[in-house]
C-alpha cells in the first residue's frame, strides 16, 4: 500500500551514514605498554595485605594490650593510694593544707609540700587534673633523694609488727572518718563494724564480678585448648593404661619364662636320666639277647647232629679198595 515507504527510506540513510562513520575511523594498533609499580607502591600494598590477612582476633589482642600498657603508664603517675586501690577521702578537708603563719625555711618547705598533696587529693577525690605532671625520670630522681635525706630505721621485727595490728585493728571508720572504736559507744561500734563489713562484702562481690568475667573470657579465649586438652588427656589416659597393662603382661611372660626355663631344666635332666636308664637296659638286653641266641645255636647244632645220628645209614667198607 505505500504506508511505511518513508520510515524504510529513512533506516536505510541512517545505516549508509554509520558505515560511512566508522568507515572513517582509524584502524586499530596492537601497540600497548607495561608498567612495572614502584618498590613504595608495592612495599604499600605488601603492608596493606599483611594488614588485610591479620585476623580479627589478634587485631583486638593487640588493640586490648595497646590499651592495658596505655592504662598502666597512666597509673604509674597517679599516686599510691590509686595504685594500691586504698580508701581515699570523700572531699577534699581544706583545713587540712592551710599554710602556717610561720615564714622559717621549713614552715616554707612544709607549705610546699602541702600545696602538692593537695593538688594530688583533689586529684585523687575530685579527678581534678593538675597543671604539671611529673615524668617517670623526675619521680624516681625524686625518690632517690628522699630516700638519701631520710634515715634507715630499724627493722620490724615481731612485736613491733604486732604492735602495728593491734592499732590497725583498734582503728575502725566512722562518720567519714577513722576512729577508734574504744571511745565509740556501743551503737556507734555496732555501726561502725556493720559499716566495715559491708564495705569488706562489696569488695568481695566487686572481686567476684570481676572474676567471673575474667572467667568468662578465659573460657572464651581458651576454650579450643581446653577441648584439645581434653581430647589429649584422654587419649594419654588411654595410653597410660595400655601401658600398665603391657607392662603388667610384660612381667607376666618374663615369670612365666622364668618357670618354663626351671622346668625345662627339670625335664632335661629327667629324660637325660631316663635315656641313661634306658642305655642300660638295652645293653643288658643285648646281652642276654646275645647268650640267649648262642645258646639257641647251639640247641639248633645239637639237634642236627643228634638227628644226623639217628637217620644216617650204616657204612659199608669196600675189601677192594682196602
């Protein structure tokens, strides 16, 4: 009908003009190039697979024991009732580091050095940072010095040291504070032993909380050794009793060789007696056998002769031949 003449003219001159386009393009080159990576690109990607192929556990052992040493050196210049977990104040007593109205060197020296402990009781109470924090080499400098300047006392010995638990068990806390329980009444002392135990049963539960969760985590981290440990003690147990018994089976056979060997002499010696016994007889059987048979050739020579007597005819001389 002619309908769709003009859409086909129309395909057929977009088609002329794609060949002609690509017709006009260049021929394709073989020609191409390599290039090598740098040594730092490679050692980069070399340090990026070593990290990529760390697994995820050792990644989170190394990361806790960054953290562990971090914490460590962070408790090394905190003080010692930080360190050792000791009670420590609920607030900072101000009265307690008021300088002294004396101005001697050491009115100076003890204004100084309670300035310091201040500074570390606020620390210690209220988390209060101080401006300067003192290195590990200027601590222990510090350290040796106070130990040069200070005396060696004697040491302790028994009583001096029983003398030292019986104030310490005298001393008791009360109020916020540590008295002794000798000049409390009986309210107060039944307060303050409550107070000490409590405080005796929340340390035992903090410590028991967190050993169960280092337990928890002993298991989790080692509980593919305890398997395989309990795979190896049972086949050492298994081991162990085939052992015992081989060497139980062991001493049996060497007893047993051991009377086998007695008996086996026994029994020689008894058939060596027997071989013997029969030696003999046998050559007294031979004897007897020997006479018995001459004298039965002799019976037998006897018989002949006796018959060759009887049975022979008379013998007839010849005149002649004489």
């Amino acid at each position: 009908m002619g309908i769709n003449e003009g859409v086909g003219t129309n395909d057929i001159e977009t088609r002329a003009e794609l060949r002609r386009a690509l017709a006009s393009l260049p021929e394709p080159r073989n020609d191409y190039e390599i290039v090598a990576p740098d040594d730092e690109d490679t050692e980069h990607n070399e340090e990026s697979e070593e990290k990529w192929t760390d697994d995820a556990a050792d990644v989170k052992e190394s990361r806790a024991k960054q953290r562990a040493i971090q914490r460590q050196l962070e408790l090394s210049t905190r003080t010692q009732v930080i360190q050792r977990s000791l009670p420590k104040p609920t607030k900072v007593c101000d009265a307690a580091f008021k300088p002294s109205l004396n101005r001697t060197d050491m009115a100076r020296a003890d204004d100084l050095i309670k300035m310091e402990m201040a500074r570390l009781v606020a620390w210690d109470v209220q988390n209060q940072t101080p401006n300067e924090i003192f290195d590990q080499c200027d601590l222990k400098a510090a350290s040796e010095m106070i130990k040069k300047d200070c005396e060696v006392g004697p040491a302790l010995d028994t009583s001096m040291w029983a003398v030292i638990e019986q104030c310490s068990a005298e001393l008791v806390q009360n109020r916020g504070k540590f008295t002794r329980i000798g000049v409390l009444n009986r309210g107060e002392q039944i307060e303050a032993l409550h107070s000490q135990f409590q405080i005796y049963r929340d340390w035992m539960n903090a410590r028991a909380k967190k050993t169960g969760k280092l337990e928890k985590r002993l298991k989790i981290k080692l509980g593919g050794y305890q398997a395989i440990y309990t795979n190896l003690a049972s086949k050492l147990a298994e081991v162990r009793n085939e052992l015992e018994m081989a060497i139980i089976e062991k001493e049996t056979f060497r007893r047993l060789s051991e009377h086998e060997m007695k008996s086996i002499n026994k029994r020689v010696s008894r058939l060596q007696k027997e071989v013997r016994q029969q030696e003999m007889r046998e050559k007294e059987l031979q004897k007897v056998h020997g006479k018995l048979k001459d004298q039965h050739w002799k019976l037998e020579q006897y018989e002949l002769r006796s018959q060759a007597t009887v049975a022979a005819e008379a013998v007839t001389y010849n005149q002649a031949a004489e």
